[in-house]
C-alpha cells in the first residue's frame, strides 16, 4: 500500500480507538461517582432568570408537603405583594418558620398584605436585626436562594440548590438564626383580655421597630400609640419598656 494512505487509515482508526476509550472512561467515572453519591454534581444548583421566576417560585411553594423555613428580606420578586399560596398551606398543615429582617417588618404595605395574614393563619415567625441571605428551603429537599439589594440591580436571578451538602449547609444556617431571633407572635398565656390592638403592639414592641413605625403600622398618631403604652404599663405594672418586656417574658407572652 502507498505509505502516506496507510498512515492516513491507521491515523484514523488510532482515533476513533481514542474516542472510544475516552467515552469508556467517563462512563466508568460517571459509574462510580453514582456509587458513592446518589446524587448527580453537575446539577446541584440551577439558576432561574427572568420572566420564568416567580412561576417557579409558586410551583415550587405549592407542591410543599411539609415544611417550608424562610429568611424573609427585601427586595421581593413578587414586588412584596399577598402570598395565598403560603396561607393555602397553613390550612393544609404545612408548617413555615420565617425569621424576618426588620427592614422587612418596617415595610407598612408588606407587613399589612403578608407578614400579619401570615402570622394570624399559624406562620411562626422570628425577627433579626439582618438576615444572612435571602432563602427558602422546602421539606428540606429543595433551597431557594435570592439576590440581594446591591446584586438584584445587576442580576435578576435566583438559585435552586438541590439535595446536597450545601442544601444540608442551609437548613443548618437558618436553624443556628432561628434559635437567635427573637419572637414576633405571642405566646400561649398572654391574657385573654388583651384588647386586639394591645396584642399587636406587644408583638411589635418584640421586634425592635420604633414607636414611629408601630404607629405607621397600626394606623394610628403616636398620641394614640403613647395613650395604649401606658394602659400595658399598667397592666404590667412596669414604668418603663424595659420593665415591660421583662414582664412579657416571664410570664410567657411572647
């Protein structure tokens, strides 16, 4: 055979011997990273950009079974509006655990049309100063992670992160800031004859938020707002906010 067609046919089957062996060995690799882990790494975290989030966020919010836990911080995909789904779900038994920011309870819109449906349908929900990162995590099987202020104003995207140790990683972070928050919702011996309005400033007051924004979330002046601190007072008999919040703890208000 003329020598520079026989290199050419041996070039071409030393490839295609190449090709076959490498196809080989990564499905051997691919093989044996499914024996050691159930789970696929390629596919861990998907990122969602878009028109197609807020679907995916009430798709994924409705097919919960269980569990929903939340970190609960502006900006909102859904533009900070009502959420039936989550108020569906409480009727079905899901439980959710929030832990707010205060910019978040701050909001007088947000926290008339979300936050105070939500909490009176049987949300049990915390307040931190900030929260770590905007999240929520669903039957612990699937974490939606959202950009913040300063990263939403170049990327409009969130983050799903499916089963893995980062997900593991999640739940644990927002168990570690649940402990550390501190109650919004009252506990079960506040006394019954605490008038509607008194019970939502004592929820309030647990919060941190100033007496100008308690009154801008009730609806009413700060003379009203003053005129109900002191009818608690006297309930507690405390003087100051301190001593009262010392007497809602004690005896197990919130």
């Amino acid at each position: 055979m003329e020598p520079t067609v026989a290199l050419e046919f041996l070039t071409h089957s030393r490839g295609a011997e190449l090709r076959e062996a490498q196809q080989a060995a990564a499905n051997a690799y691919r093989g044996y990273r499914r024996s050691v882990s159930p789970h696929p790494t390629d596919n861990l975290v998907e990122v969602v950009t878009g028109d197609s989030i807020i679907e995916r966020i009430e798709t994924i919010e409705e097919a919960a079974e269980s569990e929903v836990l939340r970190f609960d911080s502006p900006p909102y995909h859904t533009h900070g509006s009502p959420n039936p789904i989550e108020i569906e779900n409480l009727g079905q038994g899901v439980e959710y655990r929030v832990v707010y920011s205060r910019s978040a309870v701050q909001n007088a819109a947000y926290y008339a049309v979300n936050i105070q449906p939500s909490t009176a349908a049987g949300e049990r929900a915390r307040i931190l100063p900030t929260v770590p990162v905007k999240l929520t995590v669903f039957d612990r099987r699937l974490a939606i992670v959202s950009m913040s202020f300063v990263e939403a104003e170049v990327n409009d995207s969130l983050l799903l992160v499916h089963p893995s140790s980062l997900l593991s990683a999640l739940a644990g972070l927002f168990e570690t800031s649940w402990r550390a928050a501190l109650p919004m919702h009252l506990g079960e011996r506040v006394p019954s004859a605490l008038s509607p309005i008194h019970r939502r400033i004592v929820e309030l007051l647990a919060t941190g938020v100033t007496d100008d924004t308690i009154a801008e979330l009730l609806g009413v002046s700060r003379r009203t707002l003053s005129r109900h601190l002191e009818q608690l007072n006297s309930r507690a008999g405390s003087v100051t906010r301190f001593q009262m919040a010392l007497h809602a703890a004690r005896n197990g208000w919130i």
